[in-house]
C-alpha cells in the first residue's frame, strides 16, 4: 500500500497535479476522453473530414444553384423567342443569310 502511494506521488509530481487529483475517478474519465477522441467511430478526426465534406458540397452546391438559375432562364428566353435563342446559343441560320463570328481576344 505504501508502494501504491509513492507511486501515485511520483506520477503526480511528474504530470505537475496535486496527488489527491489522481484517484479511480479521474483515470477513467482521462480514459474515457482519450478512447472518444482518438479511437471511437465519431472521433475529431472523422468529424473533420465530414466537416470539410459538408463544406465543400455547400460550395457544389451554390454552383449548382447558380447553373440551375441559368438554365431557368434560358428556358424562359426560349419559351419567349425561339429564333433569337437559336441564333444566339446554337449559331443557326435561315437559308441565304451568313453567320460571321468575331472572336475578341484579352490584351495582355
């Protein structure tokens, strides 16, 4: 028994605490908070990984938002003149007309 309480005051005296802190209480709850950030399923480090996965699908999916509100309103504008979308977007033509694309380029 004496050997016990040496011990726990060397080990407490090592970690810099007072040797009443260490008792059966306090080593299972170290215990405990060691096992559930390191080792359970739902520790820190998964928990990081779906945090940055949760962020980076918001970022897809303001992307996609934004693609969905183009596409809207191209629709629209087909629904409204379908001749003006088919020149404009697909390049088409009537017969006898010709189409002339000017490529601008960024001045460097």
């Amino acid at each position: 028994m004496a050997k016990d309480k040496k011990m726990i005051d060397d080990v407490a005296s090592m970690i810099g605490i007072s040797p009443s802190w260490i008792n059966k209480y306090t080593v299972v709850t170290l215990l405990f908070i060691v096992w559930v950030t390191f080792f359970d399923k739902h520790n820190i480090f998964a928990y990081q990984r779906l945090k940055g996965t949760i962020s980076r699908m918001e970022e897809e999916k303001k992307v996609l938002e934004a693609d969905i509100a183009q596409a809207i309103e191209d629709r629209e504008d087909l629904r409204n003149n379908q001749v003006k979308f088919a020149r404009e977007k697909h390049l088409m033509h009537l017969p006898g007309e010709e189409v002339i694309l000017i490529e601008q380029t960024e001045k460097k």
